[in-house]
C-alpha cells in the first residue's frame, strides 16, 4: 500500500490564482521518489498542500484528495500531520537561528519519553557527525551545508514515515550536495523511511530515487522510474543539461521543443 | 408611550376642530455619553430625566395636550458624533439639548448658538456661559465649578475657620480639574487662607503619589475635584494617608457608587449638592406611583433617589418649567421662546429637590446656589442651608472669562 | 461591470502604466469623482456636513497614516497629535494675517518637521517599540496643546476658526467646505496612487519589506523612513487644518486625543494596510458605522422591537461594530480592501473561476 497519494489535487491561491492544477503521485512505503520541475512550476506549492502549510501563504486545496496512510490528512492542521508522521524540510532550511543545535533538536521531540528522545538524538548525530562537533555555538551560526543538516536532523526527531525535503541541495556546493543525498539515501535504506525529495538538481536526484515526477506549470507532466527519465531525450536537454560532449558540428539551429506539450 | 402620545394627539386633533391651536409635542435632544467618559454620571442622570418627562406627559404639565420626548442618542463623547446626533435631533424638530459632555457641548456651542437653540450644561461645559449677554442660548442651569469652590470654602470658614489654615486641593489634571484654581487664588487673599494643588494624572486610577505630598503639606481642609472612578480612589487614598474624613470635601462628582466603592470610611466625608438626593420628594415620589410603579420607567428602579438620578430629574424640571413659561408666548415653541421661558423662571425649586433658581437675561446659572451635604454612612445629609456663596466673586469671575470669549469672536 | 477587460490590450508600457488600465474603471471613476462634485446639489445637508464631509476628511487623514504605515511600515499611534499640530497651526497662521492657502501649507510643513523629529528619535527603534516611541509623541503634544494658554487659546481650551477664503471662494457654506475637504482629499488619493510607482515609493516598500536588503540596494533607510515620516506629517498637518476650518471650526484639545489617534489605526488596519480604496472604507466604516448603529438601534427601541433599558441600548451598537470589525478580520484578515478587490478580481475572470497563474 503506498504511504501517500494525491489524487487530483488542485491549490487556489488568494482565491483567484490557480497554482497546481490536478496533480497526482504516489510514494510507496519506504521508497524513494523525487519530483522535478524548474522554477514556480508548484514544486514547493504540492508539498505544502501535503504538509499543511498553505494557509499562511493565502492558499487552499480546492479540490482533489490527499491521503496519507489510509487517512484523508485535507483537514488536519500541520501539527496534527507531523504527529501523524509526516515531516516537511522546508526551503531555505529555516532553523531556529537563536538556539544552539542540541535544543533545535530539544525543541523538535513532541514525546515524552527521555530514553526516546536520546536514541532519536544519538541516531542524529550519528548521521550527521558535523553537526555533534558545532553542538556549542548558535544554530544561526553554523554554516549553509551544517544548517541544512540540522533541518533534515530535526525532521527526523519527529520520528516520521515520510519526509518531504524542499531544494535541500539550494546555495550547497557539489561535494556538499553529493554528501547530504549520500546521507538521505541512508537513511532512506536503513530506516525504511519514504521520501519525496522536490529538487531542480535532476542530475543528482536522479542518481539516488527510484522514481521520479517532472511538473511543470502545475500539471505533472511526466513520470516513471528514474533510469527511464534519465534516458529521455527531452529530459536530457531539459534538466540535465544535455549530453556531455557537445558535438558542434550537429548543434541544433533552431530551439527544441518539449514534446510533451504539443 | 406611543399609544398615549397617539392618543393624545387624536383628542387634540378632534378638539382642534374647536380649539384655536393644537397640542405640540415638544422635543428635547438628550445626546449623551453613555459608553466612553461620562458613564459615571449619564446613566443614572438620563434615567431621571427620561423619568421625569415622563411624569410631565403622564400629569399633563404643560397643558393644552402638549407633550415632551426626549431624542435619546450616544456620543461616545466624540465630538463629531455629537455633530451628526445634534443635526438629526435638530431635523427631528428639538430646540433643546443636554451633552453632558465637555468636548461635545464645546464642538457644537456656536453652531446652537447660530441655529438658536437652547444648550443646558448643567455640571459641565464652560464656567463662563452662564452670562447671558454673550451666551444667549446656552444655560449652566446649576451652580457652575467656581460656584461649588465658592460654596465649599465657605463651610470650612462656617465649620472650622479659614485664617492661616490650610487647604489642599487634589485635582485630576485636566481642564476640569484646574477650575477651582482662580476661586482659591482670589479667596486665599480675602480670607487668609493658603492652599496648594496636588494634581493626579487622568484617570485617578492610581494616585498615591500625589496623596503622599498631601500627606507632608499637612492640610487642615482638603478639596477634592475629579470625576468618576478617580474620586472612590482619592477617597480611599486619603484615608491611608491618615487624611480625615471629616476633611474632605469633594466636587458634586461623588455619589452613592462611590460611597459603595469606599466603604464604611466614607463616613463624614462631604460633597457639594446642588440638588437633593433620596426618595423624600414630592417629585420622586410621584415618579415612583405614576411613572416607575406603572411600568413607564426607563431604567432599573434601584437608582430613583440616587444622587446623579435627581440631578437628572431637576434639570428636566426647570427644562420643562422653561418650556411652559415659554409656551405662554404662543405656539409652536421655538429656541427663542424656550430661551425666553427660562428667562422667566424666577424662585423656582421643584418642589423643594432644588434651591430657588431664577434666570435672568444676564444670569444663566440661576443663582448659584448649592448647600453641603455629608455622607452618614447609608445617605447624604445635608449640613448647610441652600445659598450661594461669593455671589460677587463668581459673578466677576464669570464676567472676566466671558468678555474674553467675546473678545476673541 | 462584465467583460471588462475584453477587448483591452495594451500595447505600449505606457498604457500598461497607467493609473487606471481598464477603460470601465476609468469611467467609474470619473463617474464617481462627478457624482461627489455635485453632491452639495442632491444630499441633505444633514447627511452632507454630518456623514458624507467627516467621511471625506477622515479618509483623507487614513490616507496620510497609511503612507506611513502601509507603504513604509512604520507603526504610528500618535497620528492624531500630527493632526492638531497642524489644525493649531493653521488657526494661529490665519489668525497671524496669513492668506488661508499659505497657512494650510505652512501648518502641514510645521507638522512634518515636528513629525519627523519625533519620527527620527523613534528610528531608532522598530515594532512595538515604534508604538511605544510615537504614544510618548501623542502624550506629549497633548500635554503641550492644553497647558501652554498660547496655543489652546485659554481657560475653556475652544478655539474658534476665523473666516476665510480659499481661492477668492470663501470657506463659509457647508457646500464649499465640503468642496475644499474634498479637492484636498482627491488629491491624496491621487498623489497616494502615483507615489506606489515613483522610485521614493518603491523604496518605501523596500524598507517595509526588509530594511537591510533595502540598504544592500542603495537605499538608505534612515533617509526613507525620514521622509515617510516627513511626507505623512505633512499630509496629516494640512488634513488636521482642513478638519478644523471645514469641520468642526471650533478646536478643542479632546478632538485629537488618544482615542482618535487609536481610531486612525482602526481605519487603516479594517480597510487594509497600504491602500486607497481601503483607507476609504477603513474611514467610513469606522467613523459612520456606529452612527449609523446608534441610529437604527434606537429607532428599533422607538417602534417597540428592543424593549431594553437605555444604558443597554447605548451598548448594544458598540457590541454589534466590534463583532462586525471582528466579522470582517475572519472573513478577510487583510481588510475590507481585500474584500472588494476579491470581488473584483472575481468578475474580472468570470465567467471563469480563475486567473491565469
């Protein structure tokens, strides 16, 4: 049974302006799955329809179906969504800048188990040893590569069956990057955790899931597993930018279209 | 009410066939606040005056089949609220109006005065309006703030003495509350008393300060001047300040809520009147059989009496009185006659609720009389006889301020 | 109302620019500018000088207060004191022997520097500390306003407008101070609308949004929030006059307490932060509608249908306006400006359901 379904779903925002229209995929448990897309194609906007988060921003879900488990989760509240096991890594990683890491992670455990909460905590660092050596300083200190490890590392203190991570690779170097999808696909096998990774990095997300949803313009417009898109040519001139030997000599005169939208 | 008004103008009507003039229904706009500043005072006070008109249209006084109704609105003391209510009240036809309420009566004074209509402020508004002659619309109707300084200097001389005594005078820090400065300063010279101001920030909810100076300035009289809430708290405050009830002297703002607030200390504190409270009136106790004991009260029974209800009541009285004077001249009754009717008034008291007042072109206090009376402990107790204290003083006082009105307009 | 935008491409930026793109909104407001014109003609003078003139006034003083507030972020609860500065200046100016015209100037520029001098002590500080800092300034000209006897004018602190003229028109019918009120309020509006697209604008918006990247771009906070202090003084200086010579045309202290500084806010916050349309309907609806409660709760009492006491009645408008603002802020939490370009924006696209995104 898959972990988590959109069927249809369609998000308003300022009750005029269609953003993501009718939009459906799945993640299986503990499978990998990415969804790609370039900019303002309602990457971020599905997984805050997901995550609850679209109040604030003045959106709504109009229509469709969200299920989680076998539960509709469309009118629960963000925090009611987490306790029932579904983490969002927000864009931009969003830490509470003024406490140290240790009492992000504090802040972070809704339970009340001691014992639990140092398992949780231990597992953490153990994942992310950078994270144990900065443990002093304030978490607005710690640099672009730690904070997002902090992010990912407080997610996993709600002990969660999916974890939706947004751009985790956003302002990181490659080697930084290469290191936390290392990381996340860890995780991911050892933990049996589902994750749906949103990234504009398709090259290196599509090393790592499974599977993979290209939106664009709020429509999802391809999928399948990853190998398959890698391969697509359209894919290839699109997000992966191209093959990697240019031949000069067979440059294209004119500007390709995307089959997909005829 | 409806009904009887309706009715009574049906009589009218039938016996306008043969009668020369039909019955009028005069109007008075009683535009108040009763949810911002004033709330203290205007809920008792409209309560008597809505009361009391009543009673009129219930005994006929002003004969013929006329009658009184009161257009009752909130101003929530906001100056163009009271703008929009005075020119609706003004289209409804009244010629009459009570704001109770200094920034009100204040945005509206010259236009009233242009349309010619008649603007009562009784306990409120400007000292200096009671002269006729550069007021010609507007009545004080009672005893102004210099008068009721005036009146309360004089008991302590009559009680205690004044020469080299001396007085502190706590005040909320307000235009109001610096009133009595003028009076104090011309009657320390005259009778050798001296006094010293103490001012508490609006609104008196906390005044310690002030009462720990009164405290070493170690008065033998203290006046205090605010309104509302402000006044149980300089009470109470003096009190532990090893103040005297018996030293007390308070402004007309201190009533049977604020004895409540008090307690048992309130005993022996003092207060200026400037009508009687209780039920032991003929007037009160004919609106009690005909108005309240009938059902035509406008409010909860439990405040007939209250100090602040019969205020409300002896303003309607002389209003009312004004208005039949006024309607000898002729009919329909217009601001120029009800001003000549108040005119007219002369030795008027209600009944005994209110000292003799007569208003003149010149003099629209009516006088300036007032007495002192005492708390006992459950009611106020007179302790002087009506009379107006200072007469010349408060007039010359007025005379000054109002030509410096006049000069400036 | 339908199919207004069918039919209307722009075809150059400067079409695209302009105030009013849609010719139906053109014509509206024309329309409405026209029907306000000559309201002196069709309104009862007591719905003239009683509803329709505090409104005009009033909303133009929301418009003053939102320039700061809305468009340059600054929190300003003493903008009723800005409003007396300028309403004591201009009495005192004209009553100096300076042309009325001059004093209205005079007095919104003695307004804006106070303003900004008051504004630059409190840059310092940001939020709830700004509140803080523009009270202190609300306490303080108050204080100042009734006990110096120079500018109150006296013991009974009522000042009363002397006669004048505004271009050879003279200030005296109801129907000329509600054409000044008016021109002046127009005016803001219009100037309030160009100054979102001129570059002091957008920097006011930057500093709103974030001071600091605002300064990474050149644009110095200080200096802005300066002038936004500076520009909205001025406006609510010479809205101040305009209140007390076309008004009220008696000052007193109490008409620019705290209470109506709280007001302004109330008007800005309910219509909608940084916007025209809201500011006046921010304005009329905090000013007219407990009026307009006050009167129909009473004559409901009149025919029998509330048979409460009067105490009751006073408050039961006061209840019913504070569920309604209440009502409002669930309904549509940035204001009733919110309201109306929803339902605008609703039959813009309709017959279909949504824009384009």
């Amino acid at each position: 049974m898959p972990a988590l379904v959109l069927e249809n779903v369609e998000v308003i925002y300022d009750k005029v302006f269609l953003a993501i229209k009718g939009v459906s995929l799945e993640v299986g448990e503990g499978e990998m799955v990415a969804l790609l897309g370039s900019n303002g194609a309602g990457k971020s906007t599905t997984l805050k329809s997901i995550s609850g988060l679209l109040g604030p921003e003045r959106g709504l879900v109009t229509r469709g179906e969200i299920r989680f488990g076998d539960r509709s989760i469309l009118n629960m509240g963000a925090p009611e969504r987490v306790a029932g096991g579904l983490v969002h890594v927000l864009e931009g990683r969003r830490i509470f800048g003024h406490l140290t890491p240790d009492e992000n992670l504090v802040a972070a455990y809704r339970g009340r188990s001691v014992a639990r909460f140092n398992e949780l905590r231990e597992q953490v660092y153990a994942y992310f040893p950078r994270l144990k050596e900065r443990i002093k300083s304030k978490a607005g200190y710690l640099s672009g590569g730690e904070q997002q490890m902090l992010a990912i590392g407080r997610a996993l203190m709600t002990e969660p069956k999916l974890i939706m991570l947004d751009e985790p690779s956003l302002g990181l170097s490659p080697l930084l990057v290469q290191e936390i999808f290392g990381i996340i696909g860890e995780i991911n096998a050892r933990e049996g955790l589902s994750v749906l990774l949103v990234e504009q990095n398709a090259a290196a997300t599509l090393d790592i899931v499974s599977r993979a949803y290209l939106i664009e313009q709020g429509q999802v417009v391809m999928s399948g597993a990853a190998d398959v898109l890698k391969s697509n040519p359209d894919v290839q001139d699109f997000y992966l930018g191209g093959a990697e030997h240019t031949d000069y000599r067979n440059v294209k005169h004119y500007r390709r279209r995307k089959r997909w939208l005829a | 009410m409806t009904f009887l008004r309706k009715l009574a103008l049906t009589t009218a009507l039938v016996a306008g066939l043969s009668a020369p003039v039909a019955a009028e229904d005069v109007k008075f706009g009683l535009l108040q606040d009763f949810t911002a500043v004033y709330t203290f005072v205007t809920g008792q006070y409209n309560q008597g005056q809505q009361d009391y008109l009543a009673l009129v249209n219930a005994e006929g006084t002003l004969g013929d089949g006329n009658t009184v109704t009161a257009i009752v609105r909130d101003t929530g003391n906001q100056p163009q609220r009271g703008i929009e209510a005075y020119n609706r009240a003004k289209e409804e036809g009244a010629i009459l109006f009570d704001f109770l309420s200094t920034p009100v009566s204040a945005a509206i004074l010259d236009q009233a005065q242009a349309d010619k209509n008649v603007v009562i402020t009784p306990a409120h508004g400007r000292g200096d309006a009671s002269d006729g002659t550069v007021f010609p619309y507007v009545f004080p109707m009672l005893p102004t703030y210099w008068a009721q300084a005036a009146a309360l200097i004089e008991h302590m001389k009559e009680t205690g003495g004044l020469e080299g005594k001396k007085i502190a005078i706590v005040h909320i820090d307000s235009p109001f509350g610096r009133e009595p400065g003028p009076i104090l300063e011309a009657l320390s010279k005259q009778e050798g008393f001296e006094f010293q101001a103490f001012p508490y920030a609006s609104p008196g909810n906390e005044q310690s300060a002030a009462w720990s100076e009164v405290r070493r300035y170690r008065p033998d009289y203290v006046l205090i001047w605010g309104a509302g809430g402000g006044q149980a708290v300089s009470v109470r405050t003096a009190i532990q300040n090893g103040i005297r009830p018996e030293q007390i002297h308070s402004v007309i703002w201190l009533a049977e809520t604020d004895a409540a607030n008090v307690g048992p200390q309130m005993k022996g504190v003092k207060r200026f009147e400037a009508t009687a409270s209780g039920t032991d009136h003929p007037i009160i106790q004919r609106i009690q059989e005909k108005v309240i004991d009938a059902g035509k009260g406008s409010g909860d029974q439990a405040n007939v009496g209250n100090s602040y209800y019969n205020l409300g009541v002896a303003t309607m009285a002389v209003a009312v009185e004004a208005a039949r004077l006024g309607l000898e001249e002729g009919q329909p009754l217009t601001g120029e006659t009800l001003k000549a009717g108040f005119e007219k008034i002369a030795g008027f008291d209600a009944e005994g609720l209110m000292p003799p007042v007569t208003y003149t072109a010149e003099d629209h206090q009516g006088g300036g009389a007032g007495r002192v009376s005492e708390w006992d402990g459950e009611k106020w107790v007179p302790v002087s006889e009506w009379k107006a204290s200072y007469p010349e003083l408060i007039r010359q006082v007025i005379e000054e301020s109002a030509a410096k009105y006049a000069a400036e307009h | 109302m339908f199919y207004r935008l069918s039919g209307t491409y722009h075809t150059s930026y400067q079409a695209d620019r302009k105030l009013w793109k849609i010719p139906t909104d053109r014509w509206l407001v024309i329309g409405l500018l026209i029907l306000a014109l000559l309201a002196p003609l069709y309104v009862s003078p007591l719905y003239l000088g009683s509803y329709v003139l505090p409104w005009v006034i009033w909303s133009a003083a929301a418009l003053s207060l939102t320039l700061l507030m809305g468009l340059a972020g600054q929190l300003h609860f003493g903008f009723a004191a800005v409003m007396a500065i300028g309403a004591y200046a201009s009495i005192h100016l004209v009553r100096a022997g300076i042309p009325f015209e001059i004093a209205l100037l005079l007095s919104g520029l003695i307004s804006a520097v106070i303003g900004a001098v008051f504004g630059g002590a409190a840059l310092r500080v940001k939020g709830l500390y700004l509140v803080m800092a523009t009270l202190a300034m609300q306490y303080l000209v108050d204080w100042v306003v009734v006990n110096v006897p120079a500018i109150s004018g006296g013991a009974h602190a009522t000042l009363r407008t002397p006669e004048v003229s505004f271009l050879f028109l003279p200030i005296e019918s109801l129907a000329s101070r509600y054409w000044l009120a008016l021109g002046w309020a127009v005016l803001l509006t219009v100037f309030f609308m160009n100054v979102k697209r001129t570059s002091f604008g957008r920097a006011l918006v930057a500093i709103r949004d974030k001071d600091f990247a605002a300064a990474v771009i050149g644009v110095d906070p200080f200096r802005t929030k300066l002038m936004a202090f500076f520009t909205s003084s001025f406006m609510g200086g010479v809205t101040g006059a305009i209140l007390a010579f076309c008004f009220y045309r008696a000052v007193t202290p109490e008409q620019f307490g705290f209470n109506v500084s709280i007001q302004l806010v109330a008007m800005v916050l309910v219509g909608g932060l940084g916007s025209v349309i809201g500011s006046w309907l921010g304005a009329g609806f905090v000013l007219l509608a407990p009026i307009f409660l006050t009167n129909l709760v009473s004559g409901l009492a009149a025919s029998g249908w509330v048979p409460v006491s009067q105490n009751f009645l006073s408050h039961l408008p006061l209840m019913i306006y504070g569920a309604m603002i209440i009502g409002f802020l669930l309904l549509e939490p940035l204001g009733l400006a919110k309201i109306y370009d929803n339902i605008r924006k609703y039959f813009l696209v309709w017959p279909f359901r949504h824009a384009r995104s």
